[in-house]
C-alpha cells in the first residue's frame, strides 16, 4: 500500500458493499426475482455488471439470462424485494460508523454516490439512522453516464460546492473506482470480496486497503499532521 497523504475537503461513498454489506442482500433479492422467472443465478453474468446503474445492470441481466421482461418490470420487481429487505438483512461495513462520526466531527462534508436508485439510497440511510451524515445523495439516475463514468462523482463534488480532486472517493468495485479516478478524486479502494479481488485495482489506484478502519486512521495521521 502506498503512504496516504491527502487532507479531503469532502468525502464521496458509493454506497452497496462499501458503506453497507448489501451485496449478499442484493444477492437474494435478485436470486428471488429470477426464481420468479425459472432462472437460478449464474455469478458469472453478474460479475462484470457489479458497479453499474441499475438499468444498465438489468439490461445485462436481461440479455445474459435472456428475459422477456422489460428493464422497468424488472427494476420494479428487484426494488420492491429490496425495500423490504433492507431494514432486516443490510448491516454496516466495519468501520462505517466511526469513520461517518469522525467525519461529521471534523466537520468534514459527505456525500452518497450510488449506482443504486434513490429509493434503495433513501431507505438504506434510514434504516442506518444515517441522515444527519450526509449533505446529498447521488442516484446514478441524475447523471447522464452512470459508473464507471465519472459522471455520479462530478455531480457529487459539485453539490457539496468543492472540486472533484479537493474529494477523496471511497469505492468497492473496479467500476466504482474507474469513476472516481476519472474524475479526478483521489480513490481509496476497499475491496469487497464477494464479488472482487484486490488485484483487480492494481491498475486503477494505489490505495488499497482492508477496511473504512484504515480511513479513520490515516485521516486522523493528516488531521495530526
């Protein structure tokens, strides 16, 4: 891992698998919807799409698994069993909590740059108890280009009234990560390794790490510093 250095003036978070353990949710809810359909899951055509927009994932879904479905029938069908799933199955990831209460000691403003849709967002954050954290959330839905595009970044910084590269991104997936370094962020990856690797990073950004523990620690280095 390469020596961290940067004093953010505001945090982006993607959301599913970084903030919160929401892809073995995700997991079942989607495992559900294809059952409906005489499908089993096949994590082989869910790989590559990990990070996408939601219609740009199901749009996958669809032609991997060959629905007949439309990709509004299908979102409708896979937000619905994730609403209701969210309160009783989606669990912070380490160090979510410390690093959100550090960052709103600090003063430091945060925002949610999701490739999930705004009713997934707002319901995660809820269940959490999250509101008070976060200044905005971004839908990949209010951005012409979802991930790995930087676009959901660049809305982020701006609507936290900063530049892309005065942020440090956090992400759990190569496209997420993609993102946020294309524009101009600097980006922790933590790894979530249900559905990645650590070396699928090596060439997006040197920073790499275990858990949202490492933030709070190397933020507080720089808060010393």
């Amino acid at each position: 891992m390469n020596t961290f250095d940067f004093c953010p003036r505001g945090v982006i978070f993607d959301m599913d698998g970084l903030l919160v353990d929401s892809e073995p949710v995700w997991a079942i809810a989607e495992g559900a919807m294809l059952e409906a359909r005489g499908r089993a899951m096949d994590h082989e055509i869910h790989r590559p799409l990990i990070g996408m927009r939601m219609r740009e994932f199901l749009a996958g879904v669809r032609t991997g698994y060959r629905l007949s479905d439309t990709v509004d029938e299908l979102a409708a069908d896979v937000t619905a069993r994730m609403i209701a799933l969210i309160p009783h199955k989606v669990i912070p990831r380490p160090g979510a909590v410390e690093l959100l209460a550090y960052l709103q000691t600090r003063r430091i403003p945060c925002a949610i740059a999701s490739s999930s849709p705004m009713p997934i967002i707002d319901a995660v954050v809820t269940s959490q108890r999250w509101d008070t954290y976060f200044e905005t959330h971004v839908c990949g839905d209010d951005v012409a280009h979802g991930k790995p595009a930087p676009d959901i970044y660049l809305e982020a910084a701006r609507r936290l009234g900063l530049a892309a590269a005065e942020c440090l991104a956090l992400e759990d997936s190569p496209n997420g990560s993609r993102a946020a370094v294309a524009a101009g962020a600097v980006t922790i990856a933590i790894p979530d390794l249900s559905h990645t690797t650590r070396e699928a990073f090596t060439e997006i950004t040197p920073y790499v790490f275990e858990s949202l523990h490492e933030v709070v620690t190397v933020l507080e280095t720089c808060a010393l510093g």
